[in-house]
C-alpha cells in the first residue's frame, strides 16, 4: 500500500497547532461511508467506527440533513499514516461513482487534495452503493 509521501511525524515533545504526531501502531483501522440525500457522502476513519458512527448520528453530530445509511466499508491493519491514505483513495472511488464528498462541516471535498497513489489505489475499491 503506498502511504502519503513527504510528511513527517513531528519529534517528540514537539508543539503547536500545525503539529501532528503520526500514531505508526499497527493495529485495526476501519474507513466507514455516512450517506446523504443527493448523493453526498462523508468518508471517514476510525479505531472504532461503530462509536464515530453514533457520534455522527447524534443532534449535535453538526449535520444540516440526516444521514441516510451509515457503513463501515473497509478494516485494514495498519498505521494512521495508511488509514489516511486510503480514506483519500476511498474518497476519489466516491467522486468516480459518481457522488460528492463532503467534509465535516458539510462543504463540497477538494478533490484537487487527492494524490496520484491514492487515485490508484481507488481503482481496486468496491463502490458500495448503487449508482
């Protein structure tokens, strides 16, 4: 699996607000979908998806419109670094399928941000709904 290229975790001890320590354990991360009307998605990861899909789920999960479906599409055994890249690919599969990613605060995903790896890599990944 080809990771994000030229990012660092930041050295121990190491401040501030642009600041992002990698967590480079290998253990289970899942990519979970939460589908809206008009064929919006939000793309998502998590150790624990069934507690992030709840969250999301709630009042004050910060959604304008009600999640329709919610699924965890993809559980892999790796780093953050890895989950995240395959959340961007998961994220380019969505924009193929025709549908429209979206960020936490509802606006249209920039799929300018997609890298060429990720773009790759979304060729092998299953759209789950149908288009």
């Amino acid at each position: 699996m080809q990771t994000l290229t030229g990012l660092r975790a930041a050295p121990a001890g190491a401040k501030g607000k642009n600041v992002h320590r990698w967590d480079d354990r290998r253990m289970d991360r899942y990519i979970y979908l939460l589908a809206f009307g008009g064929r919006q998605v939000y793309i998502g990861q998590s150790v624990d998806p069934v507690r992030r899909i709840k969250a999301h789920r709630r009042p004050s999960g910060g959604w304008i419109n009600p999640v329709e479906l919610a699924l965890i599409a993809h559980r892999i055994v790796g780093s953050e670094l890895e989950i995240v890249d395959l959340e961007y690919a998961w994220r380019w599969r969505a924009h193929l399928s025709g549908w429209q990613p979206i960020s936490l605060d509802g606006i249209p995903f920039d799929m300018a941000l997609v890298r060429e790896s990720a773009k790759h890599q979304a060729d092998l990944l299953p759209w789950p709904f149908i288009t």
